[in-house]
C-alpha cells in the first residue's frame, strides 16, 4: 500500500532534529516524502491532498506537531478531514510527534534527539501501511439542538439556533417556567423562544439513557409523565453541575477537579472531546453581555458542525473474533458504557458502535482475547514495543504509555515549558499514546521489560478525571497483580512506576520521568540488569 511521509519543520520551531536529515533518511521507505514549513500555511494542506488523490496514497504520516495540536487547534482538524476526503482511511493517518515530545524537550541533545524522531517515525510509517481500516460511516447532521438546563445563556443559544432554522429542546432536572423568563433584561428573548413551535420543553427530565454521534444523537428523558426521547445532532450543555454527571455514563467526557466538564481549551472555549457535544463558556450570569457572548460561542460552535451537508465519522471501536469467543460477559462487565452485550441467538459478544467510544478496556479483560480495538491493534502494539526496544538510545530506556485524556497533553506541555527554560528528561523516554489507561495490558509492560527496556512508566488521568469514568480503577486491579508477577520473575517492580497526572501538570511530567531514571540508573548498570 502506498504511503506518504510528510514532515513540518513547524514554522522553524523544529531545529532539532534536522528534518533534511530524516527525510533522506526515510525517503526510500514510503512512496512519497515531503518537507514543507507547516501543516497549517495557505497552501499547504491543498498541495498535500492533491498529492495523496494523484498518487493513489493509502496511507499518511504527518510528522512535526502532536497530534493534540491538530485537534484542538482552530483549523488543525480540516487536514485530517481532507484527506479521509482524498481516500485514506481515518485509521491510517499517523502522527509523529517530533516537536513537543522531542525537539522542544530534547534541544540539547542532538543526537538523543534524531535517535528518538527516528524511532517515532518508524512507528508512524508501521501504523499508516498496516493498521486495520476502520468503518467511515456518513452522517446527515439533523438539524436540531438538545440543551441540558434552563439558564439565560440557554435562552440566548436557543434563540440564535432557532433564528437559523435549527430546532431546539430544553431540558431540566426541574420544573420549567413556560414563559422562559430569564430576567437579565432578556424578556423579549424569552418569550420569542416560548411560543416558538421549533422548540419543545422537557421539565423534570432525568437522563435515562444516550447513544449517538456527532450529528445524530438519541437521548432518551425520564419524566414524570413517562419516558421521552429526543433526537438531536448536537448537545449543548448549559448546566455543567446538574448535567455533566448523568452524560458521562455514555459519552467521554473529561472534568477538572471541581467536577465540570471541560472544554478543549482556549481555541474551543466550548466544544468537549466529543465534538458534538459543547459546553456553555464561564461567564457572569449577571453581566448581560457576558451572557451573550457566552451562548453566541457555543451556538456558533454547534452550526460550525450541523451545518455541513454530511459528516464522515471513522467508527474505531472494539472488535471481536467470533471464533474464539465464548460469551462469558466479561466485556459487558467491564464496559462502563453498555456498549458490549451478548447477543441472545448466537450467545456471543456484539459491540454497539454508537455507544463504544474504543477506550480498550473490553480488550484487556477478555480471557480469550477475542476482543481487539482497531486504534490500538494488540499485535501492532507488542511490534512497537519490540521495535522501540530495540533503539539505539543509552540506558536507562524508559517505555512511556501515555494516555490520551491526560499523559500525552501533559507530556506537550512538559515539551513546551523545557523550550521556555524549565527543567527537560532525558530522550531515552519513548513515548506510546493509548486510548485509555484502562487499555494498558499487563503483557505488555512484562514484553517491554522483556525487549530490553529497564523502566516501564504510565501516565494516566487522576482518579475521578478519566473521561472513561474508571479506566484508571480498571489498571489498578491488572497492574497489582502485575506487581506480584515481576516479583515471582525475580524483576524488581519498581521497574514499574504509575502516575496519575492532569494535562496541564508538564512540571509534574517531567520531575516524575527524571526521577524514574535516576531510580533505574543503578538497576541498568547492574551486570547483566534484571530485564
């Protein structure tokens, strides 16, 4: 299958290591190979799309800026979106992350540096020729908007969706003043939504179950008349305190400490993971204009995404082998948002791919190993491992699984604040994304330590934090045991570290992984070691 290599030198941010360099380097091992300043200049992404259409490229590896850069960014996701247009598969897109976790961190280290570019872009270039191809299902956004809580800012929203042909439900956990006033001067705007017949109120309303995606959702109300169910192609969350509990048992959703949701950040003030899904931005609720700036971004930030004609959306969920499962219901057990059953004729798992969010936690905890998820392919994973072990970095080598919700920002942002001065770890820390850190297998910290690796560290959401609810918890139980067998094999467990972490604690990143070497660094000297 033919892949394209395209590397950034991110509008210079990227002086080491030489990109020049690593293309000449990988040049023959891909079909296509590129250096351009950056991904996001005019131009740019237009040159590369009508390559990968003109090549015939199956696969591509987008090689500069971390792949949370091109999510949260204001444009970042348009690349990704033009090239599933030009046919590559979602799945084989891969990012190698050579500024924020290698030249920014690893700027005084030339040659730890292009070892450890190196060893990522191999990774990348593996997973964009061999991961499976996920199910690229096409979605006419409905047009309409489900708000969870009756609060100006809501009104507010509901009256801009409206005015732009969109329907609107309201929904509260209590009772509803019909007339939707909402004082701050906005009795006009109250009554304009109130008597709108796009607009339909559920008060008393308690979440009773949700399925769905982005421009097609299915939420279905508890009330006391009955159950109600809504279809919407997008949420707005007005009420983060009464509502963001009851959505996180079926859509990952990440909350700070204080236990509201979050958003993306300063470029997506509103929107979640969960790009159909937005919250209403802090604001005064008694500064009128404050109010209204606040429901302006997050309705804006929902036409942006139900606007469209169609949206193409990679269904990566987990998978199962029906010829080595056995129906024992471990998956339903394990999986927090009911997306695994057992099918009552053939008594085997089935997956709902409007509920499964492909966290991996299912995965682990078959006995059979039935189960697989396609973002994180098990066997694809043990031959990264393998492959990274076998880098020619100095010992002590530490493996790094970082999960998605919180170790790799936090990883970025270690990257960022060694470029402006603070403290940096040493390149020999390889880094390894994983969905969740419920998808952490205890094999493959024992076939790390196996490759070669003298230290394996995890980096996963603080408890309460995983917008998998209990991914972490799940860990805990697998790794203890874990634990028990280093020991039995003579390996000192403290080979093992475990971190919970938030994504903006880069300062917390870095102390803990150079603690972690300074700890290993008599361990690796030892004869012989103890891998």
């Amino acid at each position: 299958m033919p892949v394209g290599l395209y590397l950034s030198r991110c509008r210079g941010a990227l002086r080491v290591p030489d990109v020049d360099a690593l293309a000449e380097r990988f040049g023959d091992s891909v079909d296509v190979c590129r250096v351009v300043d950056d991904f996001f200049e005019p131009g740019v992404q237009e040159s590369i799309v009508a390559e990968i259409r003109d090549r015939g490229l199956g696969g591509v590896v987008l090689a500069g800026n971390s792949v949370e850069h091109h999510m949260r960014s204001l444009s970042g996701p348009r690349l990704q979106d033009s090239i599933v247009e030009a046919g590559v598969n979602p799945n084989r897109i891969a990012f190698a992350n050579l500024l924020e976790q290698v030249a920014l961190p690893h700027s005084v280290d030339e040659s730890g540096a292009a070892t450890k570019a190196a060893v990522l872009l191999e990774d990348a270039i593996r997973q964009a020729r061999t991961f499976p191809p996920v199910e690229a299902v096409e979605i006419v956004p409905n047009r309409s908007v489900l708000i969870l809580g009756v609060t100006a800012a809501a009104v507010v929203a509901a009256q801009r969706l409206l005015r732009l042909g969109y329907g609107v439900t309201i929904a509260d956990a209590g009772a509803v003043d019909r007339s939707l006033s909402v004082g701050n001067g906005l009795r006009a705007t109250g009554a304009f939504v109130a008597s709108h017949p796009a607009v339909s109120i559920v008060e008393s309303a308690e979440l009773a179950d949700a399925e769905g995606w982005l421009g097609d959702y299915d939420v279905t109300f508890s009330t006391p008349d009955g159950s109600r169910p809504v279809r919407a192609g997008g949420i707005l969350v007005a009420d983060g305190a009464a509502w963001v509990e009851p959505l996180r048992r079926h859509y990952a959703l990440a909350v700070d400490d204080d236990g509201l949701p979050l958003s993306l950040g300063a470029a997506h003030p509103a929107r979640t993971v969960d790009p159909g899904i937005m919250l209403m931005p802090a604001h005064d609720d008694g500064d009128v204009t404050e109010v209204i700036r606040a429901a302006d971004v997050a309705a804006l930030a929902l036409v942006l995404h139900l606007s469209v004609p169609r949206v193409l959306r990679g269904v990566a969920t987990s998978v199962v082998d029906e010829s080595l499962c056995g129906g024992c219901a471990s998956c339903v057990k394990t999986c927090a948002f009911g997306a695994c059953s057992i099918d009552p004729e053939t008594r085997l798992s089935h997956v709902d791919p409007r509920r499964c969010h492909g966290c991996g936690k299912c995965v682990v905890s078959c006995p059979v190993g039935a189960r697989d998820i396609v973002s994180s392919p098990h066997a694809q994973m043990l031959e990264t491992i393998r492959a990274m072990a076998a880098s020619e970095l100095p010992a002590p080598r530490v493996l790094g699984f970082l999960c998605g919700g919180c170790g790799y920002p936090a990883a970025d942002e270690a990257g960022r604040q060694a470029a402006a001065g603070r403290e940096t770890y040493p390149a020999s820390f390889l880094p390894i994304r994983i969905p969740c850190g419920g998808r952490l297998d205890a094999l493959y910290v024992l076939e790390a330590i196996a490759a070669g690796f003298d230290g394996v560290a995890v980096f996963r959401c603080r408890e309460g934090h995983c917008r998998n609810l209990v991914g972490n918890l799940d860990m805990d139980r697998r790794i203890n045991l874990l634990r028990t067998v280093l020991r039995s094999r003579a390996i000192d467990d403290a080979r093992l570290s475990i971190i919970d972490i938030s994504p903006e604690e880069g300062e917390l990143f870095t102390r803990e992984v150079t603690a972690f070497f300074s700890q290993l660094e008599p361990m690796s000297t030892m004869e012989g070691g103890a891998r």
